[in-house]
DNA sequence: AATAATTTTGGGAGCGCTCCCAATTGTTCA
DNA sequence: TGAACAATTGGGAGCGCTCCCAAAATTATT
C-alpha cells in the first residue's frame, strides 16, 4: 500500500494540511516544518494519489496531445517525434502527465468522444490535423482549453505556436534568386496541413515578387515523405529545373537518390534546399542547405502557453511564431550564375 | 457544473447505486430501470468523472509506455513509432488511455518516482531500455503490473513480447551462406539492447554452425541510425566484406550511401540484408532484402497481455515470441557464387 | 396463504486529496 | 507586560465515485 498524506502528517508529526502546503510548494509554511516534512517525503518516496488530487481541486495535471500521422508519417517525418519529445520533456518538468492520442487509429467522432469526455484532461496540445479541420470546432464547444501546434485556422482566438513557414520558405527561394538561379522548382507537402500550404506560399511569393513566372510543372507533391520525394523529383526532372526547393529533409532525401539515380550532381546540375534540419541532414553527401526550425521548442511553448491559459481565464494571450533559420551548406551551390 | 451519478439519479428517481450500475453494465438492475436510467444518461450526455471513478475504485484505466529513446532515435528508428501506433490503437479499442513516458526526458530516478508512485497507472508497458536495467528492479518492488517489449532480462516471470531477433538474424546471415558469401560482415546495434545483443548473436551462430571463423574486424556497431550505418560501413570497407547483415534497415540506408559513395554496386560488390522491413525499404535502389517484424502487433499483444495479467493476478501467463520473416529482393544478389 | 428464495434497490462508508476557516503559536510595539 | 497583529498549524467538509451490506419488492415453493 502506497503512503498517503494522512500517513505522513503521522510520521513528520505536522498535520495532513501542513504536510499539502509541503507538497503543493505554498507558502505559510515554517522553514522547520517544511524541511522536516519535505525529509519524510524523500524517505518515503511519497507521491500524492494523483486521482484523489484531481477529484478535490477539479485539475488532474495531465494533458492530452492530440497528432494525427498517417501510418507511416510517424517515422518518416520528424516533425511528430521531435514534438512528442518538446511536449513531454516540458510536461515533465512542469509536473503534468501526457496522455497521448495518435488521431489515425481511431475514427474521428470516436476521438473527439473520447477526448471531449474524458473529464480528466486539463488541456490539450493539437497537432498536425488537417486545415480547419471540423474537429476543432467540437473540441471549442467542450470548453477543454487547449493549444494548436501549427496553426490551423484563421480565426486568431484559437491559440497556436507556429514556425514561420512561409517567410522560411520565402528566405529559402529568395536565396535561390540572388545565387542565379531561374528555373526554381518545389516539392511540396500535402496542402491540407498548414506547413504543407505556407511553404509552397512562401514559394510562390518568392517567385512573384522577383517577376518569376509560376510554372505549375515545376511543383510537385511529395507528402513530406522519403518516397513521396524521390518520385516527385522523378517528375520534376522532364522539366530540367536548376534548383528545388523541398519542404522538407525527408523529402529531401528521397529527391537526392532521384537525382544520383539520374546520374546527375548536386549542387551542379541541380541546387537542393530542405527543411527541418533533420540531423542527418548535415552528413548527407552533399550535405544540405536547409531551414532549422525548433519544433521541440514548439512543443514546449505549447505546454507554457496551456498553463498560462489555465490559470489565466480571461486574460488574452498572444499566439506565438518561431523564426527559423537557413543553413547554408553545399546541395544549394555557392558560385552565382551570371 | 457537469452532471454527476447523484444528479441523474434524483432525476430518474432511482439511487445513485442503480445508475452506477447502469453506467457500469452491471447485472442486477430491472429492464425498467436500465432503459429509464439509460435515456436520462444520454439525454444529459453524462458522463463519470474519471478521477472519482479512480480515486473509489482504485482502476484508472489508465496504462503508461514508457520507452527511451535517445533524441534523435526516436525519429531515425521506425521501431518506436510503430510500437507507439499499436500500443495506442490497442488501448483505444479496450477503452484504456495512454500516458506516454520519454524516458530519456527526466533522470532516471525522477522518472521512477513518477512512474512507481503514480497511482494513476493501472499499467505500464516498458520497451527498448538497456538490458537488465535496474530501473527494472524497482519497478516490480513497485507491484505496479508491467510488460516489456523486447526481452529484457533471462528473468522468465518478467513478462514480455519479443520478435524472434535471434533466429531471424541466423536466418539472414545462413542465406548469405546458402548464397556462396564467405566474408559476412554485419554492422550491429547498441548491444546493451536486447535487440542488438539478439541479432548479433544470431549472426555468430550462423557463422559457427557453417564453421566460419568470426572475424571481429568484420563487426562494427551502428547505433541503429543512419548515420551509425553509414560510418559503420566505411570502416567495413576496409575490410573488403562480400556481404553485410545490417541489424536495421536505417542502419542499411546509410550503409548503401557509404557503399554508393565508395563506387561500388550493391549486390554486385557488396550483398547487404537489413532487419525491420520499414516502408522505404522495398523501394531503395536496389531493394532492401529485410526481415519484417511487426512490431505494432507487438505493442497490441503488450496491450492485452496487460489487461489480461490485471485481471488474472495469479495465472500463469506465456511469454509471447512473435517470428519474422525474411523477405528477399535484390540487394543479396541471386546467383550463387561458386 | 405463508414462507423461502431471488431479484432489485438504497444508502452508508470511504478512497486521498484540497479548500477553507478556526485555533494556536510567535512577534511586535506601546 | 499585555494587547494587537502576523505567521503557522490543524481539522472538518466535501469532491463524485465504487463497494458492500441491508432493506424492499418480487417471484417461486410448499
């Protein structure tokens, strides 16, 4: 039988309040006691009972985190590890649980179900559902607060943490430009998730606004995956582009054994920038310009903005987005083309 | 303020124990009363407060994964999403909630804290942590019921799901050896995982049993990442191997590029035979000869060996060792050499 | 028709905590 | 020194459920 606070209220010799004031890290508590109790605590390795926590103060400390791969997305792309990682790592030390829901596993009404009832959740980090998805709208009518990672909407009071995608992708493009280049391709993500859509955006205006035609041969969907790449840039490579830009790293890499499979080289037939900054981007062969972004910052940042959310009913929040940053190696070339 | 058992219970005008009942499709309740109660439940849209339901009952119906990760590993091996997705669907289908433990996030005595004395927990399913880590220890003094995926001690009461490693890796070096190879080279993972530890094994029992001697130039550890693979296979070069049994297909990806960058050709210079079967692999050029081991249907046999040891405390229960298949494409080669 | 057996229902006790207010102790200042 | 105040401590009430046993209603048995 685990110990209860009633039982070290007896050992210490304080009293069960005195002993939760201990635990709960409030004040008006002797240094005597609150040292005393906080030894018999260690001793014991006491834990409160975290269901009768929940029952009396009406707040469980566990969030629920809510991402939607598909089967196979899970490993491939490592936007979700990286977040599960961030998320859990902030939790942990913020004394919440994670309650984790991989949304394809489970029909879509049986999920929002289960979440919306489970009367157990204090909040709720969502990620990488569909744009605008329906399920949002049930999720705001339970009343859970909870956080996007990614924003998924345009109605600003629906709080998110989010990457600046499309100025990155704008950065990435523009670089492109000023190296020389013209015939700039993309390999995009699926469009109905946000990251998908603002850097194929990010793409376009970087073209626009150097008076680049938008040549929508030269774009190509590869579903953020290994596979998904290599045969989009299977496509791409009827129509000779000089450079591509591939919104992600995984993507990336399947695009560079397309392009040796071709027997063509990198950086000189055909210039590659990624993104995410995945780690094994750096030793790749070329090693590949990319755009860093911190997605397990991200995750973190969501849990911060749940607690604050929290505990702060009515106060408004500002939603937050990360800059991220280009890393110039060798797939994108160095030498300008006159 | 949402419903609780005693507000529907003085709305049907029957007591609180009839709807709990009701609620928990109990027997002993009249067809009258259930179908009365039933309709004021989903009229209502009640549903039980979970930490009450925990607190009385002492079943949260709540089981926690624990797995460890290291940072990157989480995304570069396909194992921990996949186990991640069927441990998740399994609990989803059994109305059971999963707490997700990275456990690589918090010093492994904050970690076991939280875990040992978290009351909440009906459950615990552990996976890929180091062989006969101690942690383990403590988690059966602990009482909490537990099983592991992977094998993680010779301890036989220490319940668990494992692939078949060992035979498998046999297997794959054998065909190496049915196919003519003499200098077999593998490139291992970590061997303080069972994982690791299982299929190098095999791989020295093939070679003993076809009376080859093992070279240890010839055995390079890989991490199981890509990049290990990939620095693995460099320093094997040297060696002049005719064929390597890589212990992950991520491993072999980066094995291959290591190959390719050499200007060498697989399976012409060099045989390779991966492990795991990830998506990518049968459509590598060339494609991957792999064991597949499917390890979602590990983590829903974890699932309900879990519910079923919850339930039967005193039973016996058997060990699980899922086989695995060796699935041939052309990265072995074919002909036999002579 | 009376009793026994069975089914159905009701309600007290208690799970381990938090919240709140009252009681106690300690400190300060005239 | 004693009153006024602040800091600290203690314990009752209650969160919403399950568990258990007793009471009531119903049915079966002689």
């Amino acid at each position: 039988m685990p110990f209860t606070l009633e039982d070290i209220a007896k050992i210490s010799g304080y009293s069960r309040s005195t002993v939760s004031r201990v635990i709960n890290k409030e004040n008006g508590v002797s240094e005597k006691a609150r040292i005393a109790i906080s030894k018999i605590i260690e001793e014991n390795d006491y834990q409160p009972n975290l269901a009768a926590r929940g029952l009396a103060s009406g707040k469980s400390k566990i969030f629920g985190l809510v991402i939607s791969p598909g089967i196979n997305d899970l490993f491939s792309d490592s936007f979700y590890s990286l977040l599960m990682q961030g998320v859990t790592k902030a939790c942990a030390e913020k004394d919440y649980s994670v309650m984790l829901w991989l949304s394809k596993m489970l029909s879509k009404e049986e999920l929002i179900a289960k979440i919306t009832n489970n009367s157990i959740l204090d909040g709720l980090i969502i990620s990488s559902i569909e744009y605008q998805d329906p399920m949002i709208d049930e999720i705001i009518n339970s009343k859970i607060p909870f956080v996007m990672v990614g924003q998924n909407s345009p109605n600003k009071s629906i709080h998110f943490v989010d990457t600046n995608n499309s100025k990155s992708a704008f950065q990435a493009v523009n670089y492109f430009i000023e190296l020389g280049y013209k015939r700039i391709a993309t390999i995009t993500g699926p469009t109905n998730k946000i990251a998908g859509r603002d850097r194929l955006e990010g793409y376009k205006m970087a073209l626009a606004q150097n008076n680049i035609e938008i040549d929508p041969r030269l774009i190509e969907l590869g579903y953020f995956s290994d596979l998904g790449g290599y045969s989009a840039m299977e496509k791409l490579l009827d129509y000779q582009p000089e450079a591509v830009f591939v919104a992600s790293d995984t993507m990336a890499f399947g695009a560079i054994r397309a392009i040796k499979d071709a027997g063509l080289q990198i950086p000189d037939d055909i210039a590659l920038i990624g993104f995410d900054n995945i780690p094994t981007s750096a030793e790749m062969s070329p090693p590949l310009t990319t755009i860093h972004q911190d997605i397990q910052k991200m995750g973190e940042i969501a849990v911060d903005m749940l607690i604050y959310l929290i505990s702060n009913k009515n106060k408004e929040i500002e939603n937050i987005i990360l800059p991220a940053e280009l890393i110039i190696r060798e797939s994108c070339g160095t030498k300008l083309k006159e």
